[in-house]
C-alpha cells in the first residue's frame, strides 16, 4: 500500500479514477482541477503539493510539484503547477 501523498499514491489515485467505469458515467459532463496542499505532521516532515486534473470521466494529469516544495506559494494562493 502506497504512503498517503507520495508520488505512488497520487498516480494509483489516478488510476484507481481512470478504471472506476462508475465514476467515468457520473462524471461525464464535468471537468475540474485540484490542488491538494498537505501540511507537515506526523510521518510527513514536509509540505506536499499534489495536483490532479478531471476530464470528463477521467484523470489526464496527476503528480507531485517538486517547484512548490522550495518554493512554497503564500496562504490563499493558487498554486501554479505544471505536470
């Protein structure tokens, strides 16, 4: 099983979305992005900046920023995140 907000986690995410035949029926009219900011605690001694991008039923894009992580952005900024 893969560690919570790893690189391996997010891309089994990604996959367990573009194998869900479920959720690829109820989401195929909408399309959105999401950044997930995970703040440092417990096992994670870091910030981690995910990215995953909704298609119609399907998960194009999936990944770690590595740029935000030296860079952090400011609180209640988007974050720019290219995969």
């Amino acid at each position: 099983m893969a560690q919570f907000a790893t690189e391996e986690w997010i891309k089994l995410w990604a996959d367990a979305i573009n194998n869900s035949a479920a959720y690829e029926a109820a989401a195929q009219t909408w399309e959105g992005d999401f950044y997930m900011i995970v703040e440092a605690g417990g096992p994670i001694k870091e910030p981690v900046y995910q990215y995953i991008n909704l298609w119609h039923g399907k998960c194009r894009k999936a990944g770690s920023n590595p740029v935000a992580a030296t860079n952090p952005p400011s609180k209640g900024s988007a974050v720019s995140c290219l995969m």
